[in-house]
C-alpha cells in the first residue's frame, strides 16, 4: 500500500499536445476548466460546484 504520491511536472519538457483530445472529450462532456483568478473572480461561484 502506498502512502503518499508525489507528482512533479516538468514544464520545460511538457507538451500539452498530447493533452488535447481529454481535453476536448472532458469540454464536450459539459466540464469547464478554468484558471484559478478567472474562477475566482466569478461573482456566481462559491467553492461548491454549481453543476
């Protein structure tokens, strides 16, 4: 059993080309994802999912 996970992202070899169809398929499925300042400044939006 595995207690702890750590993930590290290395943006110097990140590519998020290859993200692209998730990200399609996720945004066809009805999800928004947005960057956190956009969401934050979102008058309708509390930290619950409003969907």
């Amino acid at each position: 059993m595995v207690d702890w996970v750590r993930l590290e992202l290395d943006v110097k070899k990140f590519d998020d080309a290859d993200f692209a169809p998730y990200l399609q398929k996720a945004q066809a499925a009805g999800n928004r994802l947005r960057r956190w300042p956009t969401w934050a400044k979102d008058q309708n939006t509390d930290r619950r999912s409003t969907n």
